[in-house]
C-alpha cells in the first residue's frame, strides 16, 4: 500500500503543483517571543511570570491547559499516533484539512512527518495573543475563557465552531485560531520562528502580507521541529458553494491543493451538503489520499473511485445530524473487514467512533 500510495502522489504532483510559495517574500513578520508561546501553554518563562499574571485565574489556566492536554494525550492523541504509524503511509509532503478549524493537534498526529499542512476554515486567524502585554482586567478574562476551551479540548479533541465564534467575538480582547495553533505548536514541541498575514491572490496563490496593516484573517507559521522547516497555512476560507463561486480565486486555490492527502474530521456533514458540492467534488477527484470520520465525503461518492478500509463502529451520525452516511453504516454493518479503533474520534456518539481511509485506485 505504502508504496503504490506514494507513486499516486508524485503522480499528482508532477500534474497539479499547489499554487503556494513557501519562500519569504518581501512582507514584514511578526515574531512571537518564546515567553508568549509558554504563557499560552500554561508554562513559566524562563524569565518568570509577569505580576500581572500572578493571580488565580492564571493558577486554573495553567492547570487547566496542562491537565486537558494530558487527557488528550492519554485518551485521544498518543492512541490515534500509534493507530497512524500502523495504518497510514509515511509521508513528508503536504496535508490538506479542510473544515479544520484551528485543530493541528490531529493533522500531525496523523501525518506527523508533513512539511506543510494547509488548514482551511470560517475562524479569522487574528494575531496570536500575548498575554503578558495585556492589561490585568483584559488578561483575568481572557485567561477565563481560554480555561474553558481546554476543558472542551480535552474532553472532545475539537473546538465546537460556535464557541470559536464566542471567542473571537464577544471576548474582549479578539482569540482567533492562531492563539490556539500557536500553543499547539508549544505544546507539541515545535519551535515556531515567525507568523506572517497573509491572503489568496487573484491567481489562486498564497500572497504573505505586512504584518503592521493586514487584517489578520489568514496566516502562515515558520516552524522547526526536530530541526527541519515546517509550514502551517490557515486560511479562512468560505468553502461553501456560494463562497467559492463568488471567489474565484478561492475556488481554485482548493482545487488545487486538494490533490494532496486530505484529512476531513469534525466536519458537520457539510462535504455531504448538495451546497457543499464543489469543495466535495475537488477532494474526490484530486485527492490521492483521504482520511476522515463520517462526517466527510459520502461513501456512495468514494466508493467507485478510491479502495476502502474501515475501522470503529459506525451506525448513525450524531442526533444533531439526521440520517446522514446510511450507506457507509450498511457497509460496516456488512464489511467482514472492519478493523478496531481505540481512541475517539469526531462527535461524541457514546463509544461509536469511525475512521474511513481511503486510497485512490490506480
């Protein structure tokens, strides 16, 4: 499998080049110092905690991050990595996830040797916040805030999207998705050298911006980890039929980027929503490659074109989500071949978690 998974992707390369440049342009960076990223990681700087900061409500932050990132860890994150080193081909190229939110946790646990992943989402990324420049009123709140998404992190291994919107909106000082990135790159151990705005220009490429007068809707990271140069582009892209048909540019940028391996998770059905269609047809006829929950693409839509395993158990989709994938559950409830799963994964469904890997036929 491994192998003929890897002719697919250079097969795809050699066709469909993604259309992003990785090399630094002329835009000014804005650089996140090392005691921000372990402030938003629940640590101690070296250079010790600002006086501001010495209160309760960073004692139940930093508890807070540190506890649910271990029950992560345990019960979800080092469980899924360990299922990905038997199941799923190595591979160090790009990773498309769409629908992502700000989730790289589960984008490099199952591709943890990626040079790049490509995180597409509603969330506006906004500049990471740094907590030590903040003001103690603004810092007590936001500490509060950030306490309660990790205790939803921890828990369920996603951010719930209308929370997100919460955290952005009605929170006084702005949490986008690249706080959450950001002290996931902490977390992990990825050493981030600098987050740069940035935007999709009119021919479908990735344009880095200047860091002193962009919006911040989109960004890149600058990373290393175990010394090689990694990149994290999140995009807030509308991936809607509507929104892509009314940005041109957009609609191609996806088309493109998914003929690399794609991860779909936590998605709400949508790649299966007729007004989802065109994001849906681009994975499934670029795609070498996807790995997703029930929640992605529609299994009578893979089926044709892509060799199949299941693993998990799979009946019925979250009660919030009607009768979604009756086809994929007639065909775990009919496979002799659906292999085990031990972690949780996507929407909580009382100990019936799914994966579908999917490999392109040659």
């Amino acid at each position: 499998m491994c192998f003929s998974f890897l002719r697919t992707v250079r097969r795809c390369a050699a066709l469909a080049t993604v259309a992003v440049s990785l090399m630094c342009g002329p835009a000014l960076v804005w650089a996140q110092s090392s005691a921000a990223l372990s402030l938003l990681a629940g640590q101690t700087p070296a250079s010790g905690l600002p006086a501001h900061l010495k209160t309760p409500a960073w004692s139940g932050y930093a508890q807070a991050v540190q506890h649910n990132w271990q029950q992560y860890q345990t019960q979800i994150g080092a469980p899924m990595a360990r299922w990905a080193s038997r199941e799923l081909p190595a591979f160090d190229g790009t990773v498309f996830y769409p629908f992502s939110g700000p989730d790289f946790a589960t984008v490099s646990q199952l591709f943890p040797n990626a040079k790049r992943y490509v995180l597409v989402a509603m969330q506006t990324a906004q500049r990471p916040i740094d907590l030590s420049e903040l003001k103690p009123q603004a810092a007590e709140q936001t500490l509060e805030v950030l306490t309660d998404a990790w205790k939803n992190y921890g828990r369920d291994g996603f951010f719930v999207t209308e929370y997100l919107d919460k955290y952005l909106h009605q929170n006084r000082v702005r949490i986008g998705a690249s706080t959450f990135l950001s002290t996931f790159f902490q977390l992990k151990g990825l050493s981030l050298k600098s987050v740069v705005p940035i935007e999709v220009s009119a021919d479908g490429q990735i344009q880095e911006l200047d860091a002193s007068d962009a919006p911040w809707r989109s960004a890149r990271f600058r990373l290393e980890r175990a010394g090689q140069p990694v990149v994290v582009d999140y995009l807030r892209i509308d991936l809607s039929d509507k929104g892509l048909s009314a940005n041109p540019h957009h609609r191609q940028f996806v088309h493109r980027a998914s003929a690399h391996p794609v991860l779909l998770k936590a998605a709400s059905h949508l790649p299966q929503n007729s007004s989802f269609s065109i994001v849906a047809d681009s994975l499934t006829t670029q795609a070498p490659f996807i790995v997703q929950d029930e929640t992605g693409i529609r299994f009578s839509q893979l089926r044709g074109q892509f060799a199949i395993r299941l693993y998990g158990k799979f009946e019925r989709p979250h009660k919030s989500f009607g009768q979604y994938q009756r086809e994929l559950a007639k065909a775990f409830a009919e496979s002799p071949d659906v292999r085990p799963l031990d972690f949780r994964v996507g929407y909580f469904k009382g100990g019936s978690y799914a994966l579908i890997v999917a490999q392109r036929k040659s």
